[in-house]
C-alpha cells in the first residue's frame, strides 16, 4: 500500500511541476 501511495504522490508532484514549469516558464 506504500508503494502506491508513493506513486500517486509522485504523480501528482509531476503534475504540479509540469504545471509549475509551464506557469513560470
């Protein structure tokens, strides 16, 4: 259950910066 956790937060966090980058960028 761990492991999926991590990968929703690393999805999410992926997401945020992607959105991050474009918004900055």
């Amino acid at each position: 259950m761990e492991i999926e956790i991590r990968r929703q937060w690393k999805f999410v966090a992926e997401n945020i910066i992607n959105t991050g980058l474009c918004f900055f960028g």
